[in-house]
C-alpha cells in the first residue's frame, strides 16, 4: 500500500488541477481490511490484484486525460532536450524504436511527453518522460506534442523513473545504470520512489554497476531478454571494475570484430559470458627441457578454443579430444541445408586425397 501511496501522491503533485489525482482514484486508497500474520493466502493475493488493476486503470485514465488535455501542445523538437540523467544506453539498431516511430508516422503520437521549461533557458524544455517519442519525431521531421509543466530537478527524476518502470521500457541493465547515476547526486529515497524498488535492491543494482566499467556495458548494450542472474555471473569476472589481463585481451578481439557489432545486443552478451567462460584467467609458464619457458592456460586440459568462420557462419571448437563445427540452424538455416547438402561430396573428395597420397 505504501507504494501505490507513493505513486498516486507523486502523480497527483505532477498533475494537481480539477480535483487532482485524489477525487479520481480515492478508492483505490481506502483502508483495507487487516490480515492476521496467519491469513497469507487467497485473499492476500485477491487484494494485492485488485490494488495492481486500479493503479493501471489509475495511468490509464491519466494518459486519457493529458491526450485530451487543452494543456498538450505541440513543440518544436529542436527545442526539446533530453533530461540530465540519462536512462538508456543508445543502439545502432533498435527495432522496438522503429516501430514506434512507423506508429507515429501512421496514427500519430497518440500519447503526449510530459516537459519542464529547461532553467535558465528560454524557449526550451527539458524531457521528464517520452524520449523515444520525441526521437521519433524529430526522425518523422513531426512537432512533438507534450504536457508543460513546472517541475524541480527532483520531481522531473522521480517521473521519469516511475514512468519507465510502470511501462517496464527499461532492460535490467539499463536500471542499474539508470539508479547509478542517481546514486551521484541524489539520496537512496529519491531513488527509492523513482524506480519503486525496496532499499535493499536499489543498493544492489548500483553496485552491480559499479563492478563493470560502462565502456564495457556500452558495447554489449541493453541487452532486454538478460535478467539479473546472468548479469551478476558476468560481474563475477571482474574484480575491482577490471577484468584479468587475458579475459581483457580475449573481449577486446571480440568487441574489433564487425560482425560482433552486427548481432543484437542479447547476442552480444551471450557470446561475450561464453567467451570469459572458456578462455582462461590466468597463464603459468612451464618449463622445457632445454631450460626455456612457454606460456599455457592454466587449465589447459580443460581449454575449449573457438573461433567464427566466414560472416558468424561456423563456430569452430576445439579441445584436446574434438573439434566441433557449429551451425545456428535459426539464423543461417540456408547455409546449414548447403553444408549438409555438399558434406557428402566433401568427404569423398577427402578420402580421394587419402588414396592419392597413400
């Protein structure tokens, strides 16, 4: 209840006028009848249900209303800037973005930005929420509409995060990024309210941004399908915000590739985990007879070297026992049907080579 408290007071303080948020959703704080520490059940759950239907139905009529609203007007886009914490991680590509913005162009901006007159400037404002509805208009060459409203630094952050947190627009990474930039300038309680997370998660995710440089998440990207587990095993190759010198060496020949750069950013992250999983942290050197050195993994049985052939057509694997050619059936299905269709032929003319050398 405290939450949707939070969430219905700081709604009202953005939008007060009319009657404000209260006289619309004053049900939906009612006292609840109390549950004995014993009755968690059926009807805990069926309280909890109804709390969540009419906080949608609470941002469902507020969109309503700001659509409607004579307060929407339409802005030049070059006079809008984003805010001055930044939320997400910017993509060549991004496919949800390009929808949107095909959306747009077809039925227009159904759902206006809400902005700040920018301080100390004239003319221009500044975004609460609605960035990439302003980006694709500015694209489209469309004015934006938004909701102007007068709003402190603190009021504008607590916004921005409970309306990307309500729509859940922002990938697992990107809230840590989002509450690590917070946690610069801002107390753990307006971070608290903005994204509607507990202390003790908000604690976590600005540490699990601390343990990774933000060069290195930048080049992954947001990553949407990966949650928090994943996350946190790709943080447990680093130590101190830096990996070991070979995991270093081995991300930064992944990260040169073009065709690294060209796979979408949950295929970043899974080829990047699998690389730190497969090449060694550490090398030792072993002696030779002779008296001299060479270097090898540490776990050299253990080893699995992997390299692509061709544009990511081939993974190559290979250990002390086996080399393994990979195909992804989903992505490159026709090459796959050519390579088992010319296998055949290809072994013949190896086994010719055999006789001709035997």
């Amino acid at each position: 209840m405290n939450k949707a408290k939070d969430r219905k007071n700081a709604l009202d303080t953005l939008f007060s006028g009319g009657g404000g948020m209260a006289g619309m959703v004053a049900d939906a704080t009612a006292p609840r009848p109390r549950l004995s520490s014993g009755a968690i059940g059926a009807a805990e759950i069926n309280l909890i249900k109804d709390e969540r239907d009419k906080l949608r139905e609470e941002l469902k009529t507020l969109n309503t209303q700001m659509s409607s609203s004579v307060n929407v007007v339409e802005l030049d886009t070059e006079s809008v800037q984003p805010s001055f914490v930044a939320d997400r991680m910017e993509v060549a590509f991004d496919p949800a973005f390009e929808a949107l913005k095909e959306s747009i162009s077809e039925t227009g901006q159904q759902v206006p930005i809400l902005v700040r007159p920018t301080p100390g400037e004239q003319g221009t404002y500044q975004i609460a929420y609605g960035h990439r509805r302003w980006k694709a208009c500015r694209a489209l060459g469309k004015p934006v509409r938004g909701v102007i409203k007068e709003l402190s630094d603190e009021e504008l952050l607590v916004a921005q995060g409970q309306e990307n947190h309500e729509r859940k627009d922002l990938s697992f990474i990107e809230t840590c990024l989002f509450v690590y930039r917070l946690a610069q300038d801002y107390p753990q309680t307006l971070i608290v309210k903005a994204i509607g997370k507990d202390k003790s998660l908000v604690s976590k995710l600005r540490k699990l941004a601390t343990t990774m440089p933000e060069e290195f998440l930048r080049m992954i990207g947001p990553a949407p399908k990966i949650g928090r587990p994943r996350w946190e095993e790709m943080a447990s190759f680093f130590q101190e915000g830096k990996l070991s010198v070979t995991h270093q060496k081995a991300v930064n020949s992944l990260f040169a590739l073009d065709s690294f750069a060209e796979l979408h950013s949950d295929e970043r992250f899974s080829e990047v985990l699998q690389l730190l999983q497969e090449t060694p942290a550490e090398l030792e050197t072993k002696s030779l007879p002779e008296g001299g050195e060479i270097a090898v993994s540490a776990h050299s049985r253990k080893q699995s070297n992997s390299e692509w052939l061709g544009n990511k057509h081939v993974l190559v694997k290979q250990t002390g026992k086996a080399t393994v050619f990979s195909v992804d059936s989903k992505t490159q299905g026709d090459f796959s049907a050519f390579l088992l269709k010319e296998l055949p032929a290809l072994i013949a003319r190896f086994e010719d080579t055999k006789k001709e050398n035997a």
